[in-house]
C-alpha cells in the first residue's frame, strides 16, 4: 500500500476518551492559568449578561413612562392596591393610575384582558417625595401649565405626549430625578463595559500563555518521541507528513485550546445567565427562543458528521502535499537531470487537486451553515419584535423588556452563528490530535538493558535471516564472527544484504531468525544508545546539519592536512559529496569507538585521497573494521573477505585465498582488473 493511503484507512477504533485524557495531561500542569482565565471568563458573562438588563431598567424606569390609567372599573383593583403599595394611585372610583413596570407577568395580563386600560402613557410627579425647595419650583411649573397637568392631592400627572410642550428647562428639572438615574446607570454600563474589557484581556492573554506552554511541551514530546521510533516506522511514513505534525498539528491543537475549548464554557456562562433572565422578564417569549435555539442546535447536529468527514480529508490531503513538495525539492536534481519535471508536475497537479476539492467541500458546507445560521437569527428578531411588540401594547411586556430581549437573541445566537467557525477549529483539531496521538502511542524503538563500555569488540552473526516485508529474504543463514582488532571486508553485488548487515549491527531493525552477539551479548540485550556509543559508522550517503564544519569538526585545516586536501574546508553548505565523506570519515576516526563500520564511506572520493584515507583507516589496529565497498581495491588489505551473493555469504578468506578459489570473488576482481585496463589505454 503506498505510504499517502496509510491514513486514509477507515478507523475501526474510537481514540477520542484516549486522547482527551492525553491532552489533559498537558493541561494540567498549567491548571493555575486555566483557573485564573475561568474566574475572568465568568466575570466577563456576568458583566456582559448585565449590560441588556440595565438598559432595560434605564428605559421602563427614568426614559419611558410606564404609568396608564384605567378608563373602567376593575372589581380587582383594591386587592392589586394592597400588593403594589406606590404602584397604583386611585383618582377616583372609576380611575386609578397603574404603574405597569412593577405588575407581575399574571397582573399585567389579566389588566389587558379586561380592557379597562388606556392606550395613552403618563407620567406621574409625587410631591411629597420631593425636598422643599424642588416641591416648589414643581409646583410652579404644574400651576403655569394647567392645561396639561391633573392633580390629584399630592399626585400630579400628564400625558406623556403632552410633556414635550414644555421648554426644555422645565422638563429637564420635571424630569431631574430620571436624568440623574439615567446618568449612574450609563456610568455603571460604561464600567460593565471597562470590566468586560480588562477581563477579556485578563483571560485572553492567560488562554495565549498557557496555550503556547501546551504547544511547546506537545511539541517537545511529540519530537523527542519520532526520534526514539524505529526505522521501520520511517519507511513508511514521508518525511513531509512527519513535518506536518510537529508543526501544523500542534498549532491547530494550541487553536483549539484558545479558541474553542475554554471561549465553549464562556459561552454556556452567558447563555445560561440569559436564559434564567429572559425567564423572568417574560416566559412566552424566552421559549419561543428556546425554540428556534433547538431548532439551530439539530441543525448544526446534522452538518457534524459532514464537516467531520471534510476537515478529516483537508489534513490527509495538506499531509500528502506536504510530503510531496518535500520529496521533490530534496530530489529536484534527479527530476532535472531525467527530465521528469512535466511527470512531477503531473503528480503535483493530481494531489493539488485532491486538497482543492478538500478544500472546495468546506466551502460549500461553510456557505450553506452559515447563511442558514445568520437567517434564523434575523428570523428569531422579527418574531420577537412581532409577538414582543403586540405585548407592548397590550401592557404584558415593558418596553425595556422587548429592548433587552432583542439585545440578548442576538448574544444567545452569536455563539451558533460563531458555531461553523469553531467547528471548523475543532475538527482540524481533533483530526490533528488524532494524527499526534497516532504517533505518541507508537511504540518506540526497543532499548535493551545493558549498558556497555569496551575498548575492543567481538562480532558474531549466528545463522541471521531477516526480511523487510516478511516475504522475501534478504538474509538467509548468515553466520561470521569478528574478533578484537580484526578488519572484515563484505563485498557482493547491488541488493545481496551487505548494508541490511549494517542496519541489524546497529539495532535499525531486529533480525527475524537467529542472534547478533556484540562481545558476546545480544545486541537484543543490549541498550541501543549504548550499543551505537562503541560503533562509529560512516555511510555512503551522508547528511550534515545546516552549519559551519567548524562545528562539525573542532578544526578544519586539521581535516585538510589530515587526509592531503588541496583545499580548505569552510562551508558545510557549500560541500561536494567527496567533502561530505571527508568530513564524515574526519569525524568517525576522531570518535573513541571499539568498532568501525565504513559502507562504501570512500565512493565519492578520488583514488589518490582514497589511499590516504585507507592508511589512516589501517592504522586504527586497535579497533575492529566492518568495511563494505565495491571497489575490491579498498578491500584487499582486510584480514577476511566475507562475499555475499543474494542474501548468503558464499566465500570467506582473505584477498589471495579467494582469489585462488575462482569463484565469485575471483569473477569480480578480473572484471574490475578489466575495467581499469581499458580506462588506461583511453587515458594514454
């Protein structure tokens, strides 16, 4: 199966309690700052369900007059006189004035229902509240004003149409007391409003901090991991989509963190605190919300599986682009040198196009969720205008009270109308976690116990085989040894196993039959790193990190004179693939190791630089050599020739011993020998 399909296999089990415990566990050492920006978080809703609620007082209490007056008898009148003491003024037997803003919702409704109120709204003066100095500049307004003002004792009143009449200097000290409420309570919404931006602040920059703590720890863990994987996890997964989840993954998870998980509980805050206060200004209503609200939350039910299944195919399709693009800049040399740019392109153009329409699916579920949302909001404020304003009239429902709920359907729909938007987070969170949490549970490479220290070394391969894809052998039956100090040589063709050798020595992989003694211990015995401390390895191709060799090698020039160079070596960036293994083969005799593994480690160097480095390689007696070349030359100084010929060693002995048996050894000698006898004559 290729390697872009390995995560498009369906899931046959369910990580998602698994993973939540796992990514507490990065939450929980920063719980302080998750705490701190909880306690701001419910201050902010408290402060931000107020301000709607406070309107509403400014509006039925000190804006708009919420007195009437009946124009019939109302046989109840005397028992509501004894409830709302202040509340309702009798003028006479048939008139009363009702201030309908302090009614209960049973109140209010059986008053309409009997149609003994007026339509006309008053505003209602009590003189004797008043200090005597402001008692008499009332009285004189209401004495010049007569034909607009009816006083009952101490009790005057006007229709509320009939004030604006008035010079606006007679209304303002009419009108004192509200303007002076309206005041402090514009004050204390302006504080409401400092408090939710200070606490918004507060929490925002905790949420920021504590998530880019999670997302460095996730991120050092997830790295320190990959590099303790086995070898074989890396065959199959590209380098790219590795690349993806340190980087794109952790950040969507550190989104999620700030952007969704704990704004969710702010959200719930708010539309709990809502609902309890649109319950008490008016029950028809706050369920009529609650409806529609009900209705938003089956809809965004039916768009999760869609969305699921469409940023689930944005990260697999980002991880394959991702792998690719790498894969053909690190091989643009090969792509130029065949000619396979239009092929390559070809390629590009195909998982391009997988991610376009990845992408393209969100668009179109985007575009359809969230008209539908924003429609339903609009809806859900013209049906509260509606049957709100028809309860205006009717005195059911203050007008401050239909002001406030217009204010709050908009904040209980602004978390549903943010819904896709935090969905969106989610799910590439939950795709990128489940891709994170992948790599975390894979086991990592096996350790081995023992810890080694050795100045010499022992090898032995005791009847090795091994397969990489547990079909075809590449091993079969190896046995050798190698004693202290001793030089061994492996050599055969392309594909007969001689580096799989290597990769068994160094723990890459684990042989599927037989044991690998490393003086006299299995290597399974043996604790990896350990095991790699007393062997120094040096390959054919070769990687150094983006820096001066002088970081590389304490001393360049040393490296210069070391092997003959006619050169000086400064610039790792700037290196050929023969500088590369000089470097290379610098570092590995400067290492303190008891075995010495050389893998065509001279097959980028010219001959004259080659003798220098194999004398300096023979000089080195006290260590044990694994040399594997294809050039015999390199080789026939090696106290055993181990020939190997498709997965078996078939001859072993030294240089002249396999040359006089005449078989494969031989064959390849005589081959090469020819070669450089036609390469001289055409250089003469």
């Amino acid at each position: 199966m290729s390697t872009y399909n390995l995560e498009e296999k369906k899931r046959t089990t369910t990580y998602d309690l698994k993973i939540i415990r796992w990514l507490f566990g990065y939450i929980k050492p920063n719980r302080i700052f998750f705490i701190l920006a909880l306690i701001c978080m419910v201050i902010t809703a408290v402060l931000e369900v107020s301000i709607p609620y406070l309107t509403k007082t400014a509006v039925d209490n000190y804006i708009y007059p919420s007195w009437a007056k009946t124009e019939k008898p109302y046989k109840e009148i005397n028992k509501l006189r004894s409830s709302y003491k202040g509340g309702i003024i009798k003028l006479n037997d048939n008139e009363v004035l009702v201030d309908m803003s302090v009614l209960k919702s049973i109140d209010k409704t059986n008053f309409q229902k009997s149609g003994v109120l007026s339509e006309t709204k008053y505003i209602v003066f009590n003189t004797n509240k008043l200090d005597p100095e402001k008692k008499i500049r009332f009285e004189k307004i209401f004495n010049n004003n007569k034909q607009i003002f009816t006083n009952q004792g101490s009790v005057h009143y006007a229709k509320f149409s009939e004030i604006g009449k008035l010079p606006r200097s007679d209304i303002r000290l009419l009108r004192s007391h509200s303007i002076e409420s309206l005041k402090k309570i514009v004050i204390l919404i302006f504080l409401l409003l400092l408090g939710v931006f200070i606490f918004t602040t507060i929490f925002t920059y905790l949420l920021f901090y504590s998530g880019h703590r999670i997302m460095h720890r996730i991120r050092m863990d997830a790295f320190t991991h990959i590099l303790k994987l086995p070898q074989q996890y890396f065959d199959r997964n590209p380098v790219g989509r590795l690349s993806t989840r340190v980087t794109n993954d952790v950040n969507a998870i550190n989104e999620m963190y700030t952007s969704v998980a704990v704004q969710f509980i702010k959200d719930l805050l708010v539309i709990a605190g809502i609902v309890i206060i649109m319950f008490s200004l008016d029950r028809e209503l706050t369920f009529i919300i609650l409806g529609l609200t009900a209705f938003l939350g089956f809809v965004a039910y039916m768009f999760r599986m869609r969305l699921k299944t469409v940023f689930r195919n944005i990260r697999i399709t980002i991880g394959k682009l991702n792998a690719f693009v790498q894969e053909s800049i690190q091989g643009i040399i090969l792509i130029k040198l065949y000619g396979k740019e239009d092929q390559n392109f070809s390629r590009f153009k195909d998982i391009n196009r997988e991610n376009y329409n990845a992408n393209m699916s969100q668009l179109w579920t985007y575009v359809m969720f969230r008209p539908f949302i924003e429609y339903i909001s609009i809806l859900g404020s013209g049906l509260i205008l509606w049957y709100g304003g028809f309860n205006v009239i009717e005195y059911t429902l203050s007008l401050g009270s239909l002001i406030a709920f217009l204010y709050y359907v908009r904040m209980i729909f602004k978390p549903i109308q943010e819904l896709s938007e935090r969905y969106n987070i989610f799910q590439s969170a939950a795709a990128a976690s489940e891709n994170l949490y992948d790599i975390i549970v894979e086991e990592p490479e096996p350790k081995g116990g023992k810890i080694i220290d050795s100045e010499s070394a022992t090898l032995e391969f005791r009847n090795v085989w091994f397969s990489y894809n547990d079909r075809d052998w590449v091993l079969k039956n190896v046995s050798f040894t190698m004693s202290p100090g001793e030089s061994v040589a492996l050599v055969g063709l392309t594909g007969s196993g001689k580096s799989t050798i290597v990769n068994l020595i160094l723990k890459f992989y684990k042989a599927d039959r037989g044991e690998i003694l490393f003086n006299g211990e299995n290597i399974d015995n043996i604790n990896s790193s350990s095991l790699r401390e007393n062997i120094t390895a040096v390959f054919q191709d070769l990687f150094l990190f983006g820096k001066d060799v002088s970081e590389e090698r304490p001393d360049a020039q040393e490296v210069k004179s070391e092997f003959g160079l006619t050169h000086s070596i400064n610039r790792a960036d700037h290196l050929s693939s023969g500088e590369n293994q000089i470097v290379s083969l610098s570092k590995a005799l400067s290492k303190k190791s008891c075995l010495l593994i050389l893998d065509e480690a001279t097959s980028h160097i010219d001959a004259d630089i080659e003798k220098n480095i194999q004398d300096s390689i023979q000089q080195s007696r006290n260590r044990t050599r694994l040399i594997i070349a294809h050039r015999l030359s390199n080789v026939r100084g090696a106290d055993k020739i181990l020939v190997i010929h498709k997965g078996e060693i078939n001859e072993s002995g030294n240089h002249y011993e396999l040359l006089e048996k005449k078989g494969i050894y031989n064959t390849l000698h005589n081959f090469q020998k020819e070669i450089q006898k036609v390469s001289s004559t055409h250089g003469n």
